[in-house]
C-alpha cells in the first residue's frame, strides 16, 4: 500500500479532538504526530481521550506546556506536514507553526462563526438564551477564530438544554462539517469564505466564580446561567453566609412565582426559585458542597422548607 501524499500533525483534546482525529483517519490522512494535553488533576475529566486514541492507532502522542517552542517546532517541521489540523486544542499556535504546512493549518470551533469567537463558545451561547450555535471549519490565522470560514453546521440550543446537552450537540455537527470539508480539503476543492468579524463578538474564558447568582436577575438569566455552567462544568451557586448553596439543574416552564419574595422553596415534591421578576423556575439538582438536598435534608439543613434569598 503506497503511503498517503497527505500528511496532518493534529493538535487535539476533548470530544472533539477525538472525533476530528478518527474523521482524518478515515479519510486515509497520514499522521506522525499528535499535540494534545496532560489532563488537569483538578479538572473534571468528563470527555474522552485524544492520547488514548492516538495510542490505538500507533500515532506517537506529546504533551508540550507550550507548542511553540524551538524543540517542537523543529520536530514538527521534521515532519514535512502537508496541512495542520486543531480540534479543540487549548493553545495558541503561533506564527511559526502556522506557517509549516504546505497547504494550510485549519481548526474546528464550537459556534457558527463569527458568532461566540474565544474561549467557551457553547457556554457563552447558552448563558446568552441563544436558539442555535454549531461548529465551524475555518483556516487559521495569527488572529484567533479569525480566519476564513471553510464550513459550518448549526444545532439547535432547547430552552432547557444545558451546555453539556449543546456541547454533545456541537461534537456530531463538528464530525458532520470535517466529514463534509475533508475531501474537499485533500482534492483542493474546498471554498473558502472570509469571516465578517464585525457580525460576531470576542468572548474570553469562564472561570468557576463565574457561576455566582445575582439574586436580583430575571427568572430567565438566572435559568440560562445555571444551564451554562451545570454538571460536569463548575455550577451556578449563591452564598448564604458561610454556606454556599448550589444550584446545579433547573427546569424553566415560565410560571408566575408564588409570592413577590425571591426564596427556594419546596412544594409538592418540588423545589422551586422565586426570582425577581416574579417568575419562577424548578430547581432539579440543589447542593451543598457535594451533598444533595432533597426535602428531608433541605429541613433538616434549614430548619423549614423555604429559605429567602432577598
């Protein structure tokens, strides 16, 4: 069997690094090299594994703190890659690197740009009540998310979907558009379309502080941000005092709220958040540090069945 005239270093973590690894494998792309990262010991590792993958299939895996080193540069450039491909990779490459393909560095980015460009994508889209987002296929540029759109398919974002619901969502819609983009990529056939980047904003990383709940925001913003960052991510939370009451999972079905006091509360069988605007949501999944309320503990905890956060 004669070798592949199509060479690829990947750069890759999460789900979609390794749906994107697995596309360009089916495809017969030759790939000596893969860049992806050490799992974070503090991090909730709830996805799969680009090393494991690469493993698999014989591909010899690095975890470089920084790809834009001189020792890993040079070893890529050893490579003679014809193209460079990031899936979800959380480095920055840099000018070097970019310029080493022969026919061009491309990356997967979990919205339909130019919308939701920077870090956390599907969060922000969730956080922001958007109806849709998706995963683009774009060419690579210094600028980051920046670059010329090569293909993109939405996904619809439901009322209720958390950001791990859009983001399985936006996984399949990234393997459907490299499934699509790939051959096109490997004949030179592919289009590629300028971005208007004043059509779309610039968002930065999310930080677990992040989750905190202003008591005075609407039914609706408090919803979006308890879906956003929902298990597996940090979680939505608000202080008590010394106790931090986590908000982990709520249900939005747009009823009026029973009082005009902003408070949690449980009622037949349900636990429900009064918020200010006088609409109220179920809370699915309420918790101290990791231990689960349910009626019994909330009571027991508290003393009642209703606590006022206003």
């Amino acid at each position: 069997m004669s070798a592949s005239p199509h060479r690829a270093v990947v750069f890759a973590y999460h789900n979609v690094g390794v749906r994107g690894l697995l596309t360009l494998l089916a495809n017969g792309v030759d790939i000596p090299l893969v860049v992806t990262h050490e799992d974070d010991p503090l991090e909730n590792i709830w996805f799969d594994s680009v090393a494991d993958h690469a493993s698999f299939n014989d591909i010899p895996a690095i975890v470089p703190a920084d790809p834009n080193t001189p020792e890993v540069i040079g070893q890529i450039r050893e490579y003679k890659p014809t193209w460079l491909f990031s899936f979800y990779y959380r480095h920055m490459l840099g000018e070097e690197l970019l310029s080493l393909p022969t026919c061009g560095a491309y990356n997967v980015h979990g919205s339909l740009l130019p919308k939701y460009r920077g870090r956390a994508p599907v969060n922000w889209a969730v956080l922001h009540g958007e109806r849709e987002t998706g995963a683009s296929l774009h060419r690579m540029e210094i600028k980051p998310d920046a670059g010329p759109l090569v293909d993109q398919q939405a996904v619809p974002i439901l009322p209720n979907d958390t950001a791990h619901d859009v983001f399985q969502k936006v996984t399949v819609a990234a393997e459907q558009v490299l499934a699509r983009s790939i051959p096109m990529l490997l004949d030179g056939n592919a289009r590629e379309e300028p971005l208007d980047l004043s059509a779309g904003s610039y968002f930065g990383s999310r930080r677990p502080d992040d989750g905190r709940i202003d008591r005075n925001a609407s039914s609706t913003e408090i919803h979006n941000l308890i879906r956003s960052v929902a298990p597996p991510y940090p979680g939505a939370f608000c202080d008590l005092g010394d106790i931090r009451l986590r908000l982990l999972g709520s249900y939005c079905r747009g009823e009026h709220a029973a009082g005009n006091t902003v408070r949690v509360y449980w009622d037949e069988g349900r636990c429900w958040l009064d918020c200010a605007d006088g609409k109220r949501i179920i809370l699915t999944h309420l918790a101290i540090d990791d231990i689960v309320l349910d009626e019994p503990g909330f009571r027991q905890r508290f003393g009642e069945t209703e606590l006022k956060l206003s």
